[in-house]
C-alpha cells in the first residue's frame, strides 16, 4: 500500500485496488450510472451524441465499452476504433483481422519449427553424449 498521486485530480492518495482516488473513483461511477440510464432511455444513440448529452467524455465511455461495462445490447449505435487498425468495431479492443493476426503470431513465437525444434534437441544431445572419438582424441 503506497502513496500515489491521482492522475485526474492530482490529489495524493493511498493507492491500493484502484489508480485513481477515491473521490474521483465515485464520480466515474455516478457518470457511469448517468450513461447507463440515459441509454435506456435513448437506445439509438451513437458514441458523440451520448458523450454530448450525458456531458461524460468519448474517451471515458469509449473505455467503458472497451471494458465491457456497456454492452452491444445497450447502444446498438456506439462503434468504436480497433487500437491496431482503426477499423470500426462494436465491442473490445481489436477487430476480428488484427485479432486472427495476432493470434496466428503468438502460436508461431509459443511453436517453433518442428525441424529446428529437432535441431537443436540433436545438438543438445550431442553435447551431453561422450562419443568414442572424444576418448581416442584424449590420448
């Protein structure tokens, strides 16, 4: 448990589950609660006009979204961008491209390949096994 300063107030603060204090953490709650029920209210609304209304950021509800806080079903309107590509998207953080990319690219890195694997365990065993040559050269 350390001394933090918030990032949205400046205010210092015990920092423990949270990164922001706790008087900032209560009023992102209450603009939550605010965009959470203007949406019902209003279900057709795209990203701007809810910001614009409900006077909470862009960026805080694109967040929220992000998250999962606010659901497809709530705001049928709300796209948001792909943090790779930009490419719109209604949910998450990374379209289904850049997402089919990126896991096609760690299953390379995690698997290498099968004849280098085999390489380098034959090198690996070549260099833990005493050979009959290693002992004529020793004489």
């Amino acid at each position: 448990m350390g001394l933090d300063y918030c990032p949205r107030c400046g205010k210092l603060f015990s920092k423990t589950v949270r990164d922001i204090c706790h008087n900032c953490h209560q009023e992102l709650e209450q603009q939550y609660e605010r965009v959470v029920s203007y949406l019902r209210e209003h279900p057709g609304l795209t990203l701007n006009e809810l910001a614009e209304a409900t006077g909470v950021s862009a960026k805080q509800i694109t967040r929220w979204v992000r998250e999962g806080r606010i659901s497809i079903a709530q705001a049928p309107n709300i796209v948001i961008a792909c943090e790779v590509c930009g490419t719109p998207i209604r949910e998450g953080a990374l379209c289904d491209s850049c997402r089919i990319r990126l896991t096609r690219e760690v299953k390379q890195v995690q698997m290498p390949n099968p004849a280098a694997a085999r390489k380098n365990e034959d090198a690996a065993s070549r260099e833990d096994t005493y050979h009959i040559t290693d002992r004529l050269r020793d004489r």
